[in-house]
C-alpha cells in the first residue's frame, strides 16, 4: 500500500486537482480576454468614426454662422441648438453597438458667468438600459445629461441623476483626452483614452469611458466624445463559467510593473470580490506550478492567472497605459478543491485495496481449500501411506 501511494505521488496523481484548476483558468482567461480585446477594439473604431461626424456636423453649423470652430465656447447661445442636432448621431451610435452610453461634451459652458463655470462643460449623454442587446425596435434609452428640454422635445426619460452639463476637473477623463490631443500631429485613432473605472460626479455606478477628442479642420480641440462600458455591462460579457469554481471572476486592470492596480479595475464573475474593490495596489507572484498568486491590502491573496491586454495601437500617445486582464479565485477555495479531489481519490483507492484485499482472501480460499482437505486427511490417518 504504501508503495503504491509513493508511486502516485512520484507521477503526479495527487496533483491532478491542481491541473485542472490551471486549465480552467487558462481556458478562460483566453475567451475572455479575446472577447474584451474585441469589443474595446470595436468601440475605439466607432468612438473615432463618431467624433469625426460630430466635429464636421459641429464645425459645419458654426461655417455657417460665421465663426470659427475656436470661437465655440464665446457664443454660448448656440450650444443647446449644436447639442440638438447631435442628438441623433449619439442615437444611432448607441443602437448599434454594445454600450451602456453615448456622449458628448463641450469645451464650453451655457452661463459662462457662474462661478463653476470652469469646472462645468455643455453636452449630452444618453444611457442605454439594456445595453447587452442591439434592440433597433425598442432602445431603451435614457437621458442622464443636457438641456431637458432636447429631453422633452425628443420624448426621453431623464435619469434621477439627471445634471444639465458635466462637472469636470483637471485630470479627469475630459482634461485628459483634451491636453493629450491639443497640439499633437498624430491622427485621431492614436488619440483616443480610456478612462479607468470610475464614478462620474453625480453618479453612484463605476463605469469606463472610451473618450475620442473633437479636432476641426483647423486643428481646433472643441471637446470629447465616445462611449461608455458601465459595471453590468462589463459582468454581462465576461463573467467566467462557474459550475466548478463558485467564486471565480475576471478583472480588467490598470498594470504597472508586478501590480495590478484593483482601484480602477473593472470586475465580472458571482463573486463580489469585495477585498479587491475595496482597492489598492494588487502586487503578484508567479509560481512554480505556472499559476501567479496575488496579495490583497486587507491580507487576502487570489490564485489565478492574467495576460497584457492591447486596447491602444503601438504608437498611440496612451499606448504607455498597459491593461491587463485576470482571472482570479480566493486562494483558499483552490486549496479546498484540491483537498476534496484528493480526498474522492484517496477514498477510491481504499475501496480498490479493500477489493483486492477480499478478493485475494476469497481466491486464496478457494485454492488453499484442497490442500487443507487433503492435510485434513492425513492428520486423521484416513490416506494410506
């Protein structure tokens, strides 16, 4: 028996549960990271054919009352009538893709006399509450920002986190993408950013935003436009399989180094992953057994697996921004699978060496039985000798 054991171990038997873990893992992390390479890769191609259409139809409308594309924010009378007519690009935008929103904003306000006016920026934003489906039919679209009265004139629901324009403040995703593209010679496919998960002011749902700069003719940058990828709509496509890990799920994180980092990440799977949300640099070890192990702040660690996801062209000006894509569990509910498959395999083996144990006896039986009977014999002097 216990040679028998020493040869299981010395071929792997016991770590069988360990390897299958690894598939998994691997296997998912495939699927799922093609999948947000794909629809991130989908939404950049149509946030630039977008914000090419806004910036002539912007532009265009401006030709015509005499000013130049720079001179937007000093006639603040015209936005709410530009912000209209922009309505059904955003729309048809919406309807077509697999996104939870559409927007545009402004390099300008409609009362530049306020005292927020250098923190508050004219534009639309359209929600779409069911953004895993493409219903040409019914959209269920809502209104989150803009003028109500493009609400009402289109006969659109305004959300209850209804504002009229968006707060912004340096070093958000509008200053981001606005400083990056002012200037910059490169076209507008290497100019696009995605913002990292998080809460626009008013909100209360983390969302990423594809934010594509409007560039005029004359090279003006008038303001941004592009989409939104909400929490839910990131579970709805990736959430990993979970018939055999219950708590398994994916991130989409911000990389730096050997740290993932889990403030700005954006979660799929049953599991909450609360620790991880909590946020904080996510540091990680690979392992020998091919798997990386990760340390929460709070002390938790994760096993899992990720890889480099590309969501900007090489030579982009954020292509320094590198994401990754992660498939992670608790650490302890790996070692739990693993304790019961061996414990269902080390029950299965004494079940066998009980077998063969009672059926030895029972074929030791029936061959010895003869010799006992004819010892039998001679011991009662019944056999001559």
């Amino acid at each position: 028996m216990l040679g028998l054991i020493l040869i299981l171990f010395s071929t792997g038997a016991f770590s069988v549960g360990l390897n299958e873990c690894y598939l998994f893992l691997r296997n998912e992390l495939k699927h799922i990271a093609g999948n947000v390479a794909r629809e991130f890769g989908i939404l950049s191609v149509e946030g630039v054919t977008l914000s090419k259409r806004l910036s002539e139809q912007i532009e265009n409308r401006l030709q015509a009352e005499g000013l130049p594309p720079s001179q937007l924010k000093n006639h603040p009378h015209l936005l709410e009538s530009i912000l209209n007519e922009s309505f059904e690009l955003l729309v048809a935008a919406l309807e077509k893709n697999k996104s939870s929103g559409a927007f545009v904003v402004l390099d300008a306000t409609i009362n530049p006399a306020l005292a927020t006016a250098e923190t508050s920026r004219a534009g639309l934003f359209l929600k779409n509450m069911e953004p895993n489906v493409i219903n040409l039919a019914f959209p269920a679209i809502r209104f989150l920002r803009g003028p109500a009265s493009i609400a009402r004139q289109k006969g659109l629901n305004m959300l209850p986190q209804w504002q009229m324009e968006f707060q912004v403040e340096p070093g958000d995703f509008f200053f981001t993408t606005m400083n990056a593209a002012k200037g910059s010679t490169l076209p507008l496919s290497r100019l696009y950013y995605w913002n990292p998960s998080s809460v626009l002011a008013g909100n209360f749902e983390k969302v990423m935003l594809l934010c594509v700069p409007l560039i005029t003719s004359d090279g003006s940058v008038i303001g941004v436009c592009g989409f939104e990828v909400s929490a839910m709509l990131f579970k709805l496509q990736n959430t990993p399989a979970s018939s055999t890990y219950t708590r398994v799920f994916a991130m989409l994180a911000p990389e730096q180094r050997n740290e993932l980092d889990a403030s700005k990440a954006m979660y799929a799977g049953n599991y909450t992953a609360l620790p991880l949300q909590n946020g904080g640099p996510l540091p990680f070890k690979t392992q020998e057994n091919g798997l990386s192990t990760y340390f929460a702040a709070d002390g938790s660690t994760y096993t899992g697996l990720h890889q480099t996801i590309n969501i900007y062209p090489k030579d982009a000006v954020f292509s320094g921004n590198e994401w990754a894509l992660a498939i992670l569990m608790p650490e302890q509910d790996l070692r739990a699978s693993i304790r019961e498959h061996n414990r269902r395999f080390l029950i299965l083996l004494f079940l066998l060496l009980a077998f063969s144990v009672g059926a030895a006896a029972l074929i030791s039986r029936h061959q010895i039985a003869p010799v006992v009977g004819a010892l039998q014999k001679v011991k009662d002097g019944k056999v001559s000798t």
